[in-house]
C-alpha cells in the first residue's frame, strides 16, 4: 500500500503529458487552380499540352483561328491612320480659319470611333492566344485541336501543383488552443508518407449547425513533390493535456 501512495505521488509530481485527438481528415488543395474558358467564336488550332504535361507562365495554352479578325484589324488600323489625318488636315485648316469647328467638331468624332473600333479589334485579336497566367501542370483537358468550341465552355483546367494547402474541418470547441502556428502531422493517403505542417489560417465564421470550422495548413519546408493536388490525408494535432 504504502509503494502504490509513493508511485501515485510521483506521477502527480510529473509535468502533463499532450493530449492526441482522433485524426481528422482532410484534402489537399492546389493554391491556384483555374478552368480556362474563351468567348471567342473560332477554331481551335493549336493545344500544346496534354493532360498532367507541365508547363511556365506565359506559355501559349490555347491558340485560335483568328485570320479573319486580324483581316478585321487591319482593315480597322487603316480606317483609324485615315481618320486621324483626316483630324489633322482639319484642325491645320481651323488655324488658318477656312473651316468651321462644327467640322473639326465632326472629323475630331469620327477619329474617335474609328480608334474605338481598332483597340476592340486588337483586344479580340490579343485573345487569339490564350497564354499560362502561372507555372503548372494541366489537369483536366477537355476540348482538341479543330474543334469550334461553345462560348463560355471551359477548354482546359490548370493548376500549380508546386504550391499546396491543406483544408481541413475540425471541432470549432478545438479553437480554446488551436491557433496560427499550431503544428500537426499529416499523412497523405496516396503516398503512405508523413510531412509536418502547421496551421496558416482559420475561416472568419463557425458553422453553427454542425459547430465546426474550416482551417487551412501549409506544409513545412521540405519534399512535397509527391503530393498532388486532391490527395486525401489523415492530420494528427497535439495539445496540451489538461
């Protein structure tokens, strides 16, 4: 009796151990993901990239068969270089008062419009070429090469597998000692590996109906490259025992 009082007091005398909560789980997201789409009403002559091949920023993603709207533009710069010395011949004569500003008036408006019409065509040009806005990988392809694709339709989805969250949904009563900074383990699914991450962010509102929160992770420095965008895993949080 009297060495079962002595161990009880030792244990007491010890500092608290942490306390491990179930695993929760959780999925990995890619930091920018994007579906391409275009409104231009043109064949699809070129699609460089095929599904899970990389690629840099400002590599041409998707190109169009634009021949006839850069005819378009060109007819439209011409228009726009006439008009504009037209606007000059005018204003030359108003200096020397052998017009009237009605007319200058008038050749100053139609320089305008012809301008107006010229930059609408070099923005429709300029979407000819559908460019990477960042470095990735294509994950979804979903037009090809010839096709006239529909208005609006994505063409293909994109996303930089390089850079990766993790979302998470825990217990919102877990935000007592879950903070930014807060360290976890987690073990991608898909791979059987472990990395360490820590907590970057909290959502600005709890669910109150199922009184849980969403957190997003980022992984700590390290080799991540096996981890793909869409990968499940298993996160493990450590707390102070109370």
């Amino acid at each position: 009796m009297r060495l079962a009082t002595v161990l009880v007091l030792s244990l007491a005398g010890l500092p608290a151990l942490a306390q491990s909560d179930p695993p929760v789980r959780g999925v990995v997201r890619a930091v920018r993901d994007a579906s391409i789409a275009t409104d231009l009403n043109a064949r699809i002559v070129k699609l460089p990239f095929r599904e899970g091949e990389s690629f840099k920023a400002g590599d041409t993603l998707v190109a169009f068969d634009c021949d006839r709207t850069e005819a378009e533009f060109r007819a439209a710069e011409a228009e726009d270089t006439v008009n504009r010395i037209a606007l000059d011949n005018a204003q030359q004569l108003d200096r020397r008062h052998a017009i009237g500003r009605i007319e200058v008036q008038a050749s100053k408006a139609k320089w305008d419009k012809a301008h107006a019409a010229a930059d609408a065509l070099r923005f429709r040009v300029r979407d000819c070429r559908i460019v990477a806005p960042f470095s990735g990988r294509v994950a979804e392809l979903r037009a090809r090469e010839h096709e006239m694709p529909t208005a609006g339709q994505p063409l293909l989805r994109i996303v930089d597998a390089a850079s990766v969250e993790i979302d998470l949904i825990v217990p919102s009563a877990w935000l007592v000692w879950l903070k930014v900074a807060t360290p976890l383990q987690v073990k991608v699914d898909e791979t059987g590996r472990t990395y360490a991450a820590k907590v970057i962010r909290t959502a600005a509102a709890v669910d109150p109906v199922s009184q849980t929160i969403k957190i997003t992770a980022g992984f700590a420095p390290g080799d991540t490259s096996a981890v793909l965008p869409g990968m499940s895993l298993d996160a493990t949080f450590e707390r102070p025992g109370s």
